[in-house]
C-alpha cells in the first residue's frame, strides 16, 4: 500500500488496485498532480475535510473518480453528483471494497453543533481512515490514521486510540493545528504498542508501507 499525505486530513491511498482519495479540505494542498482517482471520499462537512472548488477541480481531471459523501455533507456542502453512503454501507471501487463505519463526528463541545461523521475501512482492514472520530473496527487493522490535533483531540486521546486499535503502522494525519508536531509525534512513538510502527509521513511524498514497517 502506498500512501501521499497531502496536508491535514487528506490522504491519497493506492492500494494496488484502486487510488482513493481522502478528505480534501482548505487546509491540504498538492492536487494539481493528483489525477487517475477511482474515488474521492468525504467523511465530514466540515472545511477542513471538503473543499467544493477542491473537488470539483479533482472530478475534472479524474471524470470517473465516484465521489462519495454523507447524505447530510452532501446536502450541506452541494456537492452534485456525490453518491450518497452512510453506516453499514459496502462499496466496489475499483478493485477495492470499501466499508462505512462511524455516523457521528467526536465532541467538540457540549453546545458544539454536531455533525455526521464517516469512518472508511479499506479492503477489509488494511486501511481506516476514521475522519473526525475514533472509529474503533472489530476487526485488525493493518494502517491506521491517527487524528493527533483538533478542538476535539488531544495527545492523550491519540494514544488511547493508537493503543487501542493496535495497527501494524500508524500514520498521523489531522495535524495543521501544531505549529510542530515534534512534542505530539514523539509522544505517540513512546506510547505506540508493541507490534505497531509509528510512521509520521513526508507532505507530498508517496511512501510505500510494506511489511518491513513493523
């Protein structure tokens, strides 16, 4: 599996058989190179996981990429053409499955709006990607993307859902809230269970995630 961090919560995955697309929002950038996407999946409609203009430009240059949303973040949003998915749901993509999980967004605050959240599980486990929440799967999970920044996250919640969930790597995401994330990263790497590897990824560069990870 290769994976292209492209800032915050986007994440690009090449499972071999399909190129997936992950939360592009206004705090992520480098799509002008992305183009040959089977998917372009939304876990929220929060702005830092969708950005119209984004999308738009990425169905342009991948016409047959599904786009797959919320019904309520496709509502909110107006993002036409989406297909609607919600919990429970499977999809084919390519030569990918894909699994809904989730359904709500984690707490922000008490009197924060809340929002509907999606949690996408790859090919049976080799990739989650939770979105805003910390979706924990009934089954093993190779890569995880660990939330480590957010009004709703803190350092200590990332570590309960890294130790938790106990995937062969982990990979940070959701992190343009850290001015440096060395105090964060190096706290989860202390932390990280025996048997996972903790893989913090270069902005922009594709990283392959073979067995030698763990």
């Amino acid at each position: 599996m290769r994976l292209t961090h492209l800032g915050h919560a986007c994440l690009l995955v090449e499972t071999g058989s399909a190129r997936l697309l992950f939360d592009p929002g206004v705090l992520s950038d480098g799509f002008e190179t992305v183009e040959g996407l089977d998917a372009i999946l939304v876990t929220h409609q929060h702005a830092d996981h969708v950005d119209p203009r984004v999308v738009a430009e990425l169905r342009r240059r991948s016409p047959d990429a599904v786009l797959v949303a919320h019904p309520a973040t496709i509502a909110a949003v107006g993002l036409t053409g989406a297909t609607p998915a919600v919990p429970r749901d499977e999809l084919r993509i390519g030569g990918s499955t894909v699994q809904v999980r989730g359904g709500s967004h984690a707490l922000i605050y008490e009197d924060f709006p809340d929002a509907e959240n999606l949690a996408f599980l790859v090919d049976g486990g080799a990739f989650l990607h939770p979105g805003d929440s910390f979706e924990r799967p009934d089954v093993p999970v190779e890569v995880l993307a660990v939330p480590v920044a957010g009004p709703w996250v803190k350092v200590g919640d990332a570590i309960a859902y890294l130790r938790a969930v106990a995937p062969r790597v982990a990979v940070p995401f959701h992190d343009a809230d850290l001015a440096d994330t060395t105090t964060a990263f190096e706290m989860l790497r202390m932390f990280t269970p025996e048997g996972s590897a903790f893989v913090p990824l270069r902005r922009g560069e594709a990283t392959d995630l073979g067995e030698e990870q763990a």
